[in-house]
C-alpha cells in the first residue's frame, strides 16, 4: 500500500513539474522558427545576390554594400554575428523557403505575390526613378525640345518609352552608363536626366546645384523573411524604425551612394 501512494506522489509531482516547465517555456520555437533557431545556432544568416551594387557587392572578396551593412545592423539588434549567404535572386524565395538561410537582404522589391510563402519588412528604400535637373524648369510630363539623359537599356528608358508610345514624346539622349550620364550631367551635354534614386541620391551628394523632381515610379526595397517569422519581424522592423531615427541608416547612405568626381574637358 506504501509502495502504491509512494508511485502515485511521484506521478503526480513529474506531472505538476511538467505542467510548470510547459508554462514558464517560451513560446518563440512555436510561434517564430525560424527565431528560435537563429538563437540556438547563434548566427543569422542572410542571403545576398552579390550583383545588386551599390546595395550589395564583394569587395577583397568579402561581401560589402548598402544591405550588407544593414544586415550586420539586423545581426547586432538580436545579438548575434552574421553569415552572408550568397544567392541568386531567381531562386532567393525557393532557397529561403528550404532554410538556406534566415532572411533576404538584397535590394528586394516589395513582392506581394509572393506572400504565400514569405513575409515583407516595412520599406527602407524606395528606389524609384527620379527625375534630375539643373533648373527648376523641368516637367516631365510636358514634352519639349530639352533632351533628357538616361543610361539605354535602364528603368529611365522603359518610361521614356512608354510614354512616347502614349503620345508624350520627350528628346532623349542615351549613354552606356551610369557614369558617362553623370558626366554628360556635368559637363553641360545634357541638363536633365532620369534614374534611380540610388543614383541621383548619389550625383546630388557630389554636386548640391542638383534638382530633384517628384518620384516618376515606385520601387520599394524590403527584408524578406519566411512567412512563419511574425517576432523576426517585428525586430527587423523595430531595428529598421530606430536606424532612421539615430540617423545609422542615413550614415549608410551616404557611404554607399556615392558617385565618383567628374573632371570636365576643357575647351579649346
């Protein structure tokens, strides 16, 4: 009989300690995977194509960029070093849904479609085109006999395109790239042009005179993460929030979005 309520004590305390261990365990390998593993391998993985300049590149062979920075600043807001994953962005959302790695930092358009299977941070760049001048007479939608500089082939010319075929021809003149744009810019062979902000960001930092015109297109960059990340999430966004107001995110910026000096011919 002792030996009866002796097993029955024991029953009921593993039980009453397995009731107390459930309770007081946390909740985070349930409700965000992908966290819990973060914090139990001690590394955040981020994946990256290497072929986004200026928000990402490898340089003396290591990763470097815009959103690389950005991910080491995601690495220390859980308290974690980084592992830079590269990547190829046609395949970035099948890789991150099979593990590969933890989240996508890569200049990441907001991709909606893809929200069956991945979850979006709030944007910290919109890298839409911008129209660029040196007067304040500039309408872009107003067509008239001032040529407008864009690098063929690029966002600009797709929309200088796309509204000739609307009937609002605009003079363009093409260049190879971006830095021949910005030197005809400089040099005076053109007095206005159309890009990413990425770029005019960059050209308005060498040369304050700049004018920038109101965003022509969207382009909003994001984080990308697993759908399942609901408290990653939020930390990324809170990291996010704080870097724009301690003025980290503006310090990147202008690290990265620069644009070489241009050194104009001089004339005969």
């Amino acid at each position: 009989m002792r030996i009866a309520r002796s097993v029955a004590r024991a029953i009921l305390l593993l039980y009453a300690l397995a009731v107390v261990f459930t309770e007081c365990a946390p909740t985070t390998a349930v409700a965000d995977p992908t966290l819990a593993r973060i914090r139990t391998n001690g590394q955040l993985r981020v994946g990256y194509d290497p072929g986004s300049f200026p928000f990402t590149t490898i340089r003396a062979g290591q990763p470097a960029g815009y959103d690389i920075d950005l991910g080491r600043a995601l690495g220390q807001a859980i308290g974690v070093p980084v592992l830079f994953v590269p990547t190829g962005l046609d395949a970035a959302y099948d890789e991150l849904q099979q593990g590969h790695f933890d989240l996508i930092a890569s200049a990441m358009p907001y991709a909606p479609e893809q929200g069956w299977r991945a979850r979006f941070s709030t944007v910290y760049y919109n890298n839409g085109l911008i129209p660029l001048a040196r007067t304040t007479r500039y309408d872009p939608t107003v067509a008239d006999d001032v040529p407008v500089g864009v690098v063929l082939g690029s966002d600009g010319d797709t929309y200088l395109r796309s509204r000739a075929r609307a009937g609002q021809p605009t003079e363009v003149r093409y260049f190879d790239t971006t830095g021949q744009l910005w030197e005809a810019l400089q040099c005076g062979d053109v007095s206005r042009i159309i890009s990413e902000r990425s770029t005019t960001d960059a050209m308005q930092r060498a040369d304050a005179t700049l004018i920038a015109g109101p965003a022509l297109s969207d382009a909003p960059y994001v984080i990308v993460l697993p759908y399942d990340a609901l408290y990653l999430t939020d930390i990324v966004n809170t990291t996010l929030a704080t870097m724009q107001a301690d003025g980290r995110s503006a310090r990147i910026a202008e690290r990265w979005l620069t644009i070489d000096p241009v050194v104009c011919p001089t004339p005969e």
